[in-house]
C-alpha cells in the first residue's frame, strides 16, 4: 500500500479529535488528514465529488449519525464500501464490534485513554492494512 495515504477521521470529541489527527499527520504513512464531527459530516464528505479518502477511522459513538450507522451506509455504496474502514470506541462492546465487522469494517480498535496510546493508532491501522 502507498505511503502517501488519505484518512478522513469522525471524532466528536475536540480534543480526542486533536490528538487522533496530529498522530497520523506525524506518521510517515499518511500524507492528508481530514476530520469531521460525526456520522452526518463523514457522510457528506465521502459523497462530495473529488479524491476519496483510502482510510475511514470512525468513533462509534456521535451525535446526528453515530460510526455504526454511518458504516452500514457506506457498506451499500458500491464505491464507498472499497475504502478501508476502522471503527474505534471507549466502550469493549462485543455487539458494536461485530455489527462493524458486518459492515465490512477492517479492525475495531479500543479509544486509548493516555497520549501515547493514541500515537499508537497509526501503526495499528498500517499494520491490519498490510495484513490485508
């Protein structure tokens, strides 16, 4: 896979969005981050014409279109589906996983609570996108 990839990250909370895009800025990996603020706005943005991300990071639980609704929409978009999508949450939910996992989702990953966890992400997304 390139190392020049293109992430889009929902995250509702400001700060955890914060620091989740500056860890994939500072990773060699990934060459663009946007972020938006729930499940309506990552909506939008993957139906504006234009260059579509090849990373979805997805917090499971927003306001307006929570990560699991949004997931199970992009999973009916013939094009969209071909993106590689993680969902992430605080909670260790064995039903949010599996419903994410339905919806085609390449790794469910644990919201860290400390900094250096969370600057850990990156490499967890690259590594299940190598293995694919």
């Amino acid at each position: 896979m390139a190392e020049s990839l293109h992430i889009i990250i929902a995250e509702d909370d400001i700060d955890d969005g914060e620091i989740i895009k500056e860890s994939f800025e500072k990773h060699p990996a990934f060459a663009k981050v946007d972020v938006v603020a729930n499940g309506k706005e990552l909506l939008e943005f993957l139906r504006k014409d234009g260059s579509k991300p090849d990373v979805i990071l997805t917090d499971i639980n927003m306001p307006i279109i929570n990560g699991i609704e949004a997931l199970k929409e992009i999973s009916t978009h013939p094009e969209l589906r071909k993106i590689a999508a993680f969902a992430y949450s605080t909670t260790i939910n064995p039903i949010y996983e599996a419903k994410c996992m339905e919806f085609g989702t390449k790794g469910f990953l644990i919201k860290p609570f400390t900094l250096q966890e969370f600057y850990q992400i990156p490499d967890k997304v690259m590594a299940i996108l190598k293995q694919a």
